[in-house]
C-alpha cells in the first residue's frame, strides 16, 4: 500500500538540467506574485568563477526583494526570518534557489564513508524543516528550484555517486509533494503536475 504524502498547493518545484532557465523562470513567477519576495540563495562562493555566477543571479533580482543567503542551516535560518513576518510583512514569495547545491552543501559536512542512506537522512531532516516553513505560511507561493543530475554520465567517485542519488531521492521527495511542478529544457517550460 501507498504512503499517503501531503500536498502543498502552495508550493511550485522547478526541475532541469544546468542552464535549462530554472532560476529565471523561478525568478519571473516570484516577480509575477508580487513585490515582498524573499531569495533564499544556497551557493557557497568558492572560486572566481562562482563568485561571477553569484553576481549575475543578484544583478537580475529586483531592489525590492530582500535576500537570506544560508548555505548551511538553510531551514533555521529560513524559519528566524519568517518569524519576523507579521500581517502586511509576510512574504508573497519565497524563493529557494537552489535544492542542488544544498545538498551538496549538507554532504560536503558528512564524513567521507558516508553512505546513501545516511546522506539522506541528513538531507530529508532538511527538507522537512523547509517543508515546515511552507506549512506555516500557505498564504506564500514557494518556489524551490532544483537541478536533475540523473541524466548524464555516471560519476567517476563516490561522492558524486553519493551527490546524485541523494540529489535524485530530494528531488522525488519535493515533487511528490509541490503542487506545481515545472520541468525546463533549454529555456522551455513544461508544467508535469
């Protein structure tokens, strides 16, 4: 028999691969919403290079929306700042950006050995406490983005093996329970639920 999973209305996962136009679709949904928008970036900055990226993401974001950049500790730091959200304050969006590298972050902080059920564990604690913040505010369009890694070739390493099963099990986990969810491919969009 089936598990029964909660669904939350609310809630619009955006899946793809790297460039497919998530983050700019995500972006135009929130701007659709509203102007109270929270950006929740997840990217840790290390290299050059990264920084660019990071840079090209929050020149793209209106002045209007605020940012809470919580590369570890994401679903604490998440429910602080919506703490402090009270009637005409609260939020019209948030948007969660993105669900990949978080992952990568909580398994980076896992000892080597760690295996796949671990890492998900670790990972799954995660998403539920996000979850938990979505629950609290359904008046809120969450859009939570995330990349598919599934397709490509398999990892040469155990740590990339370990990064995309668990990646693909979040994944799972999130669409199973978004309202709404956007698969994008080459800048194109196709609404599977």
């Amino acid at each position: 028999m089936r598990e029964e999973t909660e669904t939350f209305e609310n809630l619009t996962f955006i899946l793809g691969g790297a460039r497919s136009g998530k983050s700019t679709y995500a972006e135009r949904l929130a701007a659709e919403t509203g102007s109270r928008v929270l950006y929740v970036a997840t990217a840790d900055i290390y290299d050059e290079e990264m920084g660019r990226r990071v840079a090209i993401h929050q020149k793209r974001r209106p002045s209007t929306w605020q940012t809470l950049e919580a590369t570890h500790g994401t679903a604490d730091a998440l429910t602080l700042r919506l703490a402090t959200q009270h009637g005409e304050q609260v939020y019209e969006a948030v948007l969660l950006d993105c669900i990949a590298l978080l992952t990568s972050n909580l398994l980076l902080m896992l000892p080597e050995n760690t295996d796949e059920t671990s890492g998900w564990t670790v990972v799954r604690t995660e998403l539920e406490s996000i979850l938990n913040s979505v629950r609290a505010f359904p008046q809120t369009r969450w859009l939570v983005v995330s990349n598919e890694v599934g397709q490509g070739v398999v990892p040469a390493y155990p740590l990339g093996r370990l990064y995309r099963d668990v990646l693909g099990r979040a994944n799972q986990f999130l669409a199973a329970r978004a309202g709404t969810v956007y698969w994008m491919v080459a800048g194109l969009v196709q609404k599977l639920k």
